[in-house]
C-alpha cells in the first residue's frame, strides 16, 4: 500500500518537475526574445532621432504676428480686405458667400481662393 502511494507521489513528482522544466525553457525563451526586441527598439528609436531635424523652425503663430508687426497690418485690415476685394466680376467672396453659402472661391485677382464651411474661412489656397 505504502508502495504504490510512493510509486504515485513519485510519478506525479516527475510529471511536475517535466512542465516545470518546459516552463523554465519557455521564460528563459521569451526573455530572450525580449531581449532582441528591446535591442530592435532602440536601434529604431536610434534611427528615428538621427532622422529628426534640429532646425529651428517658426510656428503659424510666429509667422502671422511677423507680418502683422512688420508690415503694420492688424487682423482685422487683413480680414476685411480678404472679405470685400472684388474678382474680375465685382463680386467679393463675402458677397458668394450671402449668395451661396459654403464654398470655395476667388479672392479678387489674387489667384488666390478662400475656403468656407459652416460660415468660417477655414483656409486660403
């Protein structure tokens, strides 16, 4: 009786000690792949921050208020010159706009266009 208990305590023993084993090779294998990841992040991390320029450069921000300073014009005369120039018709695009809403159009004879959504000049292309 005592035989067969220690015959069983014993397999199972080995059974454990064999998944333990398995599991041992797996973590020392996925430390191992961590390892190489890790070294593939950095390398790329490398490249990126070799690849990323250090120039000095100006936000939109810095831009507007240059001109706005150096050629002494305020928002609002650049709004309303952009509002009211006329194209080559005599229409301003405040005018397309009272007449047909969002759009896209000239402004004056610049070659110039501004975009409008939702009663808001978004941009000028």
């Amino acid at each position: 009786m005592k035989s067969e208990k220690l015959k069983g305590l014993q397999v199972r023993l080995a059974k454990k000690q064999a998944e333990y084993d398995v599991k041992s090779q797996e973590q020392n294998d996925l430390y191992k792949q961590c390892v190489i990841l890790k070294g593939d992040i950095k390398q790329l991390e490398h490249q990126i921050g070799s690849l990323t320029t250090k120039e000095l450069v100006m936000s939109e921000h810095a831009i507007l208020r240059f001109y706005e300073r150096k050629l002494e014009l305020s928002r609002q005369q650049v709004e309303d010159e952009v509002l009211n120039m006329p194209d080559g018709m005599g229409c301003s695009i405040k005018e397309y706009h009272q007449q047909l809403g969002s759009g896209d159009y000239p402004i004056g004879k610049t070659g110039l266009r501004a975009v409008i959504k939702k009663n808001v000049v978004v941009t000028i292309k």
